[in-house]
C-alpha cells in the first residue's frame, strides 16, 4: 500500500504508454480492477487508489464517452426528489453537493435558479418547499431561498414571458463542468498510485476452478492486444452497459439496468439574459425544465424517456426535441427555433431496475443500489454524477470485504480533486484547468502560435489541444472537441470547423501520419452531424 503521508503522485504520469507498461509489467492481482471510466468508476478508482490498494480503472472507449459526459451540468440535491418524498437521498445529495464544491472549485460554482410562479399557489408552495431544501442542506446550504416579486423576477431575467407572472422564488445548487471532472478524477487516481486506462475495453471474466470472479480479459482496442489481468476483486461500474458485464459472469443474469434518456438543448446566452437559471418544476407532461446558463451559452433540458438498447451515441428523438422548444416557448419572450440550436446531445441514465414494474422511468429512484453475485462480482447501478463520490466509497467499502483486502479507511470526503483551487475574480476559459492553469499558460509562452484561438466563436486555442493530448490522455479529435474541451456540446458546427487545426496538432505528438489525420477528420464531420438539428 502507497504511503499516503508523502502525498500523491506526480500528474504528468498520466500517459498511455506509461499505463500500459505498468498493466503489462504487473505480475501480482490487482488488489481492484475496475470497469468503466465514467463518473462512478473513476469514482471508485480515486477511493480505491487512495486508500493505497493496486487499483486499475480501464475504459472501452474514452472517459466520460457516454452518460457522464451528458448530464445537465448540474451539482444538486433534486428538488424533484423532494417532490416524490425521496427524502434520503435528497439528503445525500445535498450533503455531497457540499463537499464536491469545497474539493473542486476550480469546476464546481453556486448557480441561483429562479422558479417563475404563474399560479396563485405557486408563491408560497414553493418558497415553503424551497426552504426546506435550504434547512436539509444545513451548514453546507449554497445561500437561502426566498420568494421575489414579479418586478425583482424580470429584474433578473428580463426575457421572461411577463403574461401571467405572479413573481417567483430564487434558490441556489450547483453547476459544474462534467467531462472536465471525469478527467481531472483520472488524473486524482494516477496522483495516488492508480492505473486508468482508455480504449481498454473488458471482453471476459476470468474465474477460479471455484467459479469466483478473479480478473478480467481485456483488449488494447488501438493495438488488437489481449491481456489477461488477475484481480482480487472486479467492480463492474459500466453504467448502462452493467448488464453486459453481468451476462458475461451469467449468462441469462436478470437485468440490472433501466436505461433512461434525457436530451438537451444547447443555445445562444441571449436567450436566458442575466445570470440565473430558470427551473420549471412541472411542466404539461410532469416532468421538470431547466434553462441554464454554461459556458456562455444555455442548455435547456431534459427529458426522461425509456429506451430499450444502450448506445454510445443516443439520438434525441424528435418528440424529445418539440417538448423542449414548445415548453422554452412558453416561458421566453424570444421563443427559440430548431435553426437557434447550437448543438443538442442525449445521454443515457443507467437507472436501477427497481423491484416493481414501473411505468415509466420518472418514477424510478435515482438512488444507487451494490449487486453483489455469488461468483463476488460487484455492480454498481443508479445513482448520479451529484452523488459519485459515496457511490464510490460504498462500492470501495464492499469490495475491501469481498476481496478480504486489509482494511484501510476512506479519505475522500476531504480529498482535493486535480486542479482544486478557487477560481480568479475575473472569468477566463482557463479557469477549468484550475492549478494547471499556469502550465498551459507556460506552453504559450514557450510556442505564441498555440495561442491561436481555433475558431471565432469558441475560446479555445492550440495549447489546450497540446495539454490534452500531453497530459490528459486525449487519443483523438473527438477526446478533444468533445470531452477535453467541450466545443462539440457548445457549438456543433465550429467544433466541425476546428477538426482540421485539431488533428494537424495532435498528429506529430502522438506519431501518427496524414492518413490517420483524414481519418480523425471524416469521422468527426460525420459525428458532429449527430449533434446537429438543422
């Protein structure tokens, strides 16, 4: 076990080819193996490594590929779930909203949200609803809700559709960057002696003579090379893809997962004026609408639709895509059209399949929920990005006893997150690097022409491509304008612009020639075209 007094590990190890010399020169178990590089698993792989167990994270596409790169940006408690009397984990949430914003500022920042009241007994129904969020929150509450009149509501947000409006209650959550913390949760786990690796994808079990479940068949996806890798136990952390997993341990396993969609939006920052976000608690069909601003634009979403098959790249449906423009509609004085659109992306919520037949997916808990097999493989299922951190801790905790691991206490409650550190006064697209921020500044000064913006309507310049592919693992064009910056979520179509400048950086630091570079290129033109309405 690593010696946690002398602190984590230098970050710069956060490389491929260093990873993979540590999978393949490993001869002992793996105290933990871990499948699955999204939120929950990277997670489990920053509790696990810093505990001081041998831990290995591997990942079938890149971090944060699917559901965890999709979410509606949001670090909170779910006013919703108070709605529906989940009390628990409301509290859980919000106790864990708390400690995320203290151990990872740098991405994580108190949003206030407005709830337009058009009803007379909206006013006092919610700011009495509010308030109890505000006392479940207790000392780690963000700021204290209050009722505003119908001149303060405009006041902070000057679009909203004035026929009808009664006044309002403002509350605060979180809002946070999501793919951002995945990779800086990575690079937490290599700072503590962990190994992560992407483009690794799982393709078996491996079991003693007993049939216990003792490690994992895996496959360099870049390469085509197998490995064979003993562990003491394996945690199957693959969100929507769990059952997979599960079927590979048995064959006809019951499904463990409920595959739900939630679809978003993404438009201009003119269409949410001022600096609050709108929540509608209850919209035609019951479902909850947030407008919020990000990254200088404003996602408007979600929904919640059952689907039956897991996809890397879910398509919003076009049923998904009128409810949140008709619902936009009716709150904003500028109603916003498909051609106002700057990208739209689904994500997949690996709800938990719950014990009864639901029948739909809003009324399936958000609470997670250990599957423990007999062969003592572990799955994770449910949750959200809100409450990652006792996921992972919960998971931990079950694997120490399943894998009769020495027992070591969980430390993450106060563990700063890679790149921790209170953002300047002044706004700028560096401030998501956090402590990184001088490195990257470092880079420009030792090359300007990695100051080039790489396109007009975006911030972002050839340094962060150079970091991302140096530092941060990013593999190909897409890692980049999609995960490791997030034009592609912002705006489809200058993402699309930017492929040539993107590929053209990455192709000399990761060796690869001109065909590699067209290739990149056709594959990011098409995908991008995925996240485009009109």
């Amino acid at each position: 076990m690593k010696n946690q007094e002398n602190g984590p590990f230098n970050y710069y190890t956060m490389n491929r080819d260093v990873m993979l010399q540590q999978i393949g020169s490993r001869s002992e178990p793996w105290d933990i193996v871990i499948i699955g590089g999204g939120a929950t698993g990277l997670g489990a792989a920053v509790d696990a490594a810093s505990r001081g167990y041998k831990t290995l994270l591997i990942e079938q596409s890149d971090f944060a590929k699917g559901t965890s790169s999709r979410s509606t940006k949001l670090v909170h408690g779910g006013v919703r779930y108070l709605q529906h009397g989940d009390v628990s984990l409301v509290l859980e949430a919000l106790h864990e909203r708390g400690l995320l914003l203290h151990n990872a500022p740098h991405l994580v920042r108190n949003q206030s949200f407005i709830i337009p009241n058009y009803e007379w007994w909206e006013g006092p129904f919610y700011t009495v609803g509010m308030k109890v969020y505000d006392m479940m929150a207790g000392n780690l509450g963000l700021g204290p809700s209050q009722h505003l009149s119908k001149q303060q509501v405009l006041h902070e947000i000057p679009n909203l559709r004035t026929r009808g409006l009664l006044g309002g209650v403002i509350y605060h959550d979180g809002q946070f960057d999501d793919a951002r913390l995945a990779v800086n949760l990575a690079q937490t786990c290599v700072e503590y002696g962990g190994t992560v690796i992407n483009y690794f994808k799982c393709t078996g079990l491996i079991k003693s003579p007993g049939q216990t479940v003792n490690g994992v068949i895996a496959c360099d996806m870049e390469t085509g090379t197998q490995y064979r890798i003993p562990a003491k136990v394996v945690i199957n952390a693959t969100g929507v893809w769990a059952d997979d997993i599960l079927r590979m341990d048995v064959m006809d396993a019951p499904g463990a997962i409920v595959p739900s969609q939630g679809v978003h939006l993404v438009l201009d920052k003119e269409f949410l004026q001022g600096t609050d976000a709108i929540m509608i608690p209850h919209t035609d069909d019951g479902r909850v609408l947030f407008a919020v601003p990000w990254h200088n634009k404003v996602i408007v979403g979600t929904t919640d639709t059952k689907v039956k098959k897991a996809d890397l790249e879910p398509k919003p449906l076009k049923e998904e895509i009128s409810f949140l423009l008709n619902t936009a509609k009716k709150y904003l004085t500028r109603p916003p059209a498909p051609a106002d659109v700057r990208s739209m992306f689904a994500g997949l919520r690996p709800l938990a399949a719950p014990d009864h037949k639901s029948k739909n997916t809003k009324e399936i808990s958000r609470s997670h929920k250990i599957i423990v097999s007999v062969t003592g493989l572990i799955t994770i299922t449910g949750g959200k990005w809100t409450t990652y951190r006792k996921m992972a801790e919960d998971a931990i905790d079950k694997a120490i006893m399943i894998g009769g691991l020495t027992p070591s206490a969980c430390i993450t409650k106060q563990l700063k997150i890679h790149g921790a550190m209170l953002p300047p006064a002044a706004n700028h697209p560096l401030n998501v690097y956090g402590t990184d921020k001088p490195a990257i500044e470092e880079m420009i000064f030792k090359d300007s022409s990695l100051q080039k913006q790489l396109h007009h309507a975006l911030p972002y310049t050839g340094a962060e491509v150079a970091w991302a592919v140096k530092h941060e693992m990013a593999r190909t064009v897409e890692d980049v304008l999609a995960r490791r910056t997030r034009a592609l979520f912002l705006d489809a179509k200058a993402a699309a612009d930017m492929a040539h400048a993107v590929a053209a950086i990455m192709a000399p630091m990761l060796n690869k020639n001109n065909d590699w570079q067209k290739n990149q290129i056709k594959f990011f033109l098409a995908l991008s075209q995925r996240y485009l309405l009109v």
